[in-house]
C-alpha cells in the first residue's frame, strides 16, 4: 500500500525515499497555455523555454527574475526541444513538420523534414547523442487536426523513430515498429534509449508504456522490451537522472521508475504532465510541462548532463 508524505509524494517503494525531501514544495512558475510541453533548459542564461503548442507560441522563464515573455511566436506549432551540446536550441515543429535548429546568431537550421522524399509527419520529441547525432520521434499527432498544427496526410503512412547523422546529414529510420512513437531519452551511459508509445489516442487497448532499446555503435538499435507500462494516463516526455531512475509524465503527475523497471514513487501535480526536465546550476531542479502551466521542484538527485 502507498504510503504518503504529506500531499505531494506518494512512496510506492523505499527506494524512492532518497529521491525527495519532505520540506519540497511544487513552485507553479507559470500558467496561461493550452498545452505545455517541451521545456529545454538553458544554464548559460538560466532561462527555461518550453512550447505552448495550440498557441503557437514559445515561452521563456528566467531564472534571475521569474519573468516570463514569448521567445517566439509564430514557433511552427512546436513540440519537443533540446539543447545540444553547442548550447543550441533544437526543435521539433508540428507546422514545419521538421527538425530545426536555432543558431547562436538566430538563424535556424533545418535539421530534417523529410524522409526519401516524402515529408515528415510531425517531429515530436528530441535527444541529441554526445556524438552529435539528432534522435527524434514522428507521430501524426500535429497533422491529425489543426489544433496542434495543420491537417494532413501522413505522406509516409507510418510513424517512426530517426536518427540523424549531422556531419552527413543522412537521416535513417532507428526503430518502425511502433503505434505512436512520443518521447524519447537516453541511459547515463548512453548504451540504453529508452522511448514512449502513446498509441492508444489512435488504436483500441493500444500502447501506453515504455520501450527500451540497447545502442550498439553507429546508432543501430537492438531489443524493444516493453520497459513500463502507465498506470494513470499515458507516458508522454520524460528524462533520466544520474542514478539512471526514469522521472516520466503521467495522468496524475511525474511517476519515477528504478531502473529495474519498478515504479517507486510519484511526485503528484494538479494538471496532466506532458513532459520533464532537469535544470538549474546543479541540474536538481524539475521543471514540470504540465497542461496550462509550468511547475518546478528542487530534488536531491541529478538529471543527466545534456549540455
């Protein structure tokens, strides 16, 4: 049975009790979007951007001050975003259907938008290896209607998970056996990637769970276990921490699973998570994308070093 620590985490295993302090509290730093989703954290400016989809917009937070303006709008009806190791913000845009890149002088960079010549869906969530290389996700979910981009067809008829080789800039399929490939991160080693399929929004006691691949050199992917499967909702974002515990959206808030696969706890948010990310000088803050708003928590675990 759960046990709970006042009304923000629930311990499913003691585990989970070296992941929290009791004296924590969920800071709302943000409200007012359709559908947050995508935060990126930036530590050369300590500023958080993340995309509100429906609005088309893209927000930013700053740490120094807690003001929060538009970094972008129109924003291509982004979704997912990254930053790269350059401290590059990379993108995935509903609208565009494309992977894009912003440059450090402003200019973007298209990274992807299409696949043996037939246009990407629409790009959903990103990870950029150390070597460079820009993993994504391609469901359908920003072509299926005109709220979260603009209606169409899928011009390849599937939906995908890519790799791309930046220095050559060949993009290839990674994984095709999935209903709706949605976010997607890497183990602390990198030897591991680990990907979400909501595929139940399309398909009848379809998937909500986590997959898991093994990486061999060259970006080529073996294995596909199913990792977790959600309790409440669907997995939606997610990211790592150094102890390599999974930190995953969820219907009733931010559920973390040990490694093994054991879900040992839950951080509980008022609002459906769409999706995470570590931050702040230490990267032991939980930046929280969850519906109308931006939450943040303080943690004594960090995230994975992705910049």
């Amino acid at each position: 049975m759960a046990a709970h620590d006042g009304e923000l985490f629930t311990v499913l295993d003691d585990r989970f009790k070296a992941c929290f302090k009791g004296s924590a509290r969920l800071e709302q730093l943000y409200t007012g979007c359709r559908w947050a989703e995508g935060p990126a954290y930036f530590p050369a400016s300590r500023s958080l951007v993340w995309s509100d989809i429906p609005n088309d917009r893209m927000l930013r937070w700053d740490e120094a001050t807690s003001a929060v303006g538009v970094f972008r709008q129109p924003a291509g009806y982004s979704n997912g975003n990254t930053v790269d190791r350059q401290g590059r913000l990379v993108s995935c845009e509903h609208g565009g259907r494309r992977v894009s890149r912003t440059e450090h002088s402003g200019a973007i960079t298209v990274i992807a938008d299409s696949y043996q010549g037939r246009r990407l869906n629409s790009p959903n969530d990103v990870v950029v290896a150390s070597d460079g290389a820009v993993w994504f996700t391609d469901p359908t979910y920003g072509i299926d209607s005109d709220y979260e981009g603009h209606r169409a067809e899928s011009e390849i008829g599937a939906c995908y998970v890519y790799r791309v080789d930046v220095q050559s800039g060949v993009i290839a399929v990674a994984a095709d056996d999935f209903v709706r490939p949605n976010g997607l991160a890497f183990s602390p080693d990198e030897r591991r990637l680990y990907v979400s399929d909501t595929g139940a929004s399309h398909v009848a006691d379809g998937p909500r769970h986590i997959r898991v691949f093994d990486v061999a050199e060259g970006g080529k992917l073996s294995g596909g276990d199913v990792f977790a499967t959600c309790t409440v909702g669907a997995f939606d974002g997610f990211r790592l921490d150094t102890a390599g515990r999974i930190w995953t959206s969820a219907g009733d808030g931010v559920h973390c699973y040990d490694p093994d696969g054991t879900l040992i706890g839950k951080v509980r948010v008022p609002e459906p998570v769409a999706n995470v990310v570590f931050g702040g000088p230490k990267r032991n803050r939980l930046f929280i994308c969850a519906t109308t708003s931006i939450y943040a928590i303080m943690l004594p675990v960090n995230g994975v070093a992705t910049f």
